[in-house]
C-alpha cells in the first residue's frame, strides 16, 4: 500500500538544516532539541565520535514534496535513541520502514507522542523481534511565558570557567540518575552521558553557569545557545547537601533573563513524574506546552 509519505535519511548535518530550516523555523520551540543538536555537529568540536548509530537525521515530506516533520538520530549515549518531532501516524510507520531498510537498529525514542511508539511499534513488527514500545520517561515541554523572580537567596550567579571542572564533571555526570531518582524510578535505560567532553564544549560554548555562596559553588544551571532564536535551560543541578535553599529558582531564572536578553524564546524539558521541578519551573513563570515521552523497545509478546 503506497503512502503519502517519503523519508529521506540524510547523514550531513548542514544539508539537513537547508533542507529543514523552513520547517524548523515555523516550529522553533518545539524543535529545540533537533535544531541544537544538529548546530553541535555543525561546530569545530564535535559532540563525540560518530559511531555505527549515527549521527544521521531524517527529512519526511508529504506528497507535495514539503517538509512536515523531522527525526534524528544524534545522541551520543546508549542506546543512542531516535528523536522524533510530531508527525502523522502514517509518516511515523514510513519512516520506520525507510529505517528498516537502511538496517538501523534504534531501540529507542524520545519526542513527540504518538509519534515515538507509532514507529517503534512499526519497526518491531518489521523486525518480527517480538518486543514492543514502553513508556519509559513521561517528558513535559515548558516554555517561558513571563519571569517571575524569587526571592534570592544567599550567594550569587556567574558563569562558570574552567576552574569549576573539578566540582562540575562528577556533578553533572549525576544529574540523569538523580532526577529518576527524584522522580521515583530506579530503573534508567540510559546512562549518565552529561561527562567531561560535554562540561567543556557547554564552558566552550558559554552555556554554564553556577551559583556560588561565600567562594563554594551550590549549583549549577546550563542553556543552550539560541537556535532558530529558542534557547532550552537545562540542565539545572544542585548537590543533595545545598537543596532546599532556593539556590536552583534564583540560578534558573538569573539564566532565563539573560537569554531573554538576548532576545530568545525560553524553554525546558521536565521528567513529568518529578514534582519538585514541575512545580518550580511553573512559579517561575514556565507554562507547559506539550507533553513528550522517552519510549524503549522492550521484550514481549510477538506483534502481528
């Protein structure tokens, strides 16, 4: 049965951003994650090796031959998930074909829903491997309506440098097991992926900041760069010994103000099952814009 549908598997990211800029344009916050991500394969220090994975990114257009969605497959640490932004059911089932037939062995996306286990649902029944997709991390996209600034606490922002490596690699290389940990899950299907060659490409990049009180760092927020005018906050980190204080609102809204500054749009990912960050992005004067998923291929019974 013929589809209404293409995808295109391109592997050069400057051929993709041609090729996707109007689209991602016309969807800049939604497509934070896509339009970041490929601008730090566009840059001289590259966000790791390139592996069997990838990095690749897909272009899928309707029969008119314009772009309605987009997909990639960029991401460094296992199981080097897919990324999908929202597109039909039928386009989602024939990009999982075209990724059928290149032989791509994703196991795992995260973005948009249903878009995420529609192809992952299709690319197990084409595999006839007997898994089938699960929610794994229920996401929440929040972009910034209007700052709401709270009381500071004690301390101040700056920008963190070089010096702060020691005390910023072992924290941020946490980050991803404690927030499922706050979340109530012990069980992750990624690692910790946020390591010393990323620490250093973000100072690069002039992305990290920190809160410090009394000459000691209590926390740590980073942002993204702006990409197609969105900058995304996160990660937003404070040591189990300093939480509690504030620390994490002030910092978090000290870097909302200056890429709103810089005249971005500003946004952030949450875990959904995490409260206290939900809660605090939201009196900060985040509002939620779309609900997102991390989905994995799990063993089960045989589709079909």
């Amino acid at each position: 049965m013929s589809s209404s549908f293409s995808a295109e598997v391109v592997t050069d990211a400057a051929a993709f951003t041609e090729a996707a800029s109007a689209y991602l344009e016309a969807h800049p916050v939604l497509g934070t994650v896509v339009s970041s991500a490929t601008a730090a394969w566009l840059a001289p220090t590259l966000p790791c090796e390139p592996g069997l994975w990838g990095p690749w990114w897909a272009l899928v257009r309707d029969a008119d031959g314009d772009v309605v969605s987009v997909a990639m497959r960029t991401a460094s640490f296992e199981p080097h998930p897919l990324y999908l932004l929202p597109m039909a059911d039928e386009a989602a089932r024939c990009l999982a074909a075209a990724l059928h037939a290149r032989g791509d062995d994703a196991s795992a996306a995260n973005g948009a829903v249903p878009a995420c286990e529609v192809l992952l649902a299709e690319l197990a029944r084409l595999r006839e491997d007997g898994t089938v997709p699960e929610v794994a991390v229920p996401t929440r996209l929040y972009e910034l309506d209007r700052l709401v600034r709270p009381t500071a606490p004690a301390g101040a922002a700056r920008a963190a440098d070089e010096a702060d490596l020691p005390w910023l690699v072992p924290l941020l290389g946490r980050f991803e097991t404690e927030a499922a940990a706050q979340a109530g899950r012990t069980h992750r299907d990624a690692g910790d992926h946020l390591d010393e060659h990323w620490v250093r490409r973000r100072l690069e990049a002039d992305a990290l900041w920190v809160w410090e009180v009394a000459g000691t760092p209590v926390c740590a927020v980073g942002a993204t760069p702006p990409a197609f005018g969105v900058s995304r906050v996160g990660p937003v980190m404070t040591p189990a010994e300093h939480r509690g204080r504030g620390y994490a609102g002030a910092l978090t809204a000290h870097v909302t103000a200056l890429r709103e500054a810089q005249g971005a749009r500003v946004c952030l990912f949450t875990d959904a099952g995490n409260p206290v960050s939900n809660a605090l992005y939201q009196r900060l004067g985040y509002r939620p814009l779309a609900d997102m998923t991390e989905v994995v291929l799990r063993a089960g019974a045989r589709m079909g």
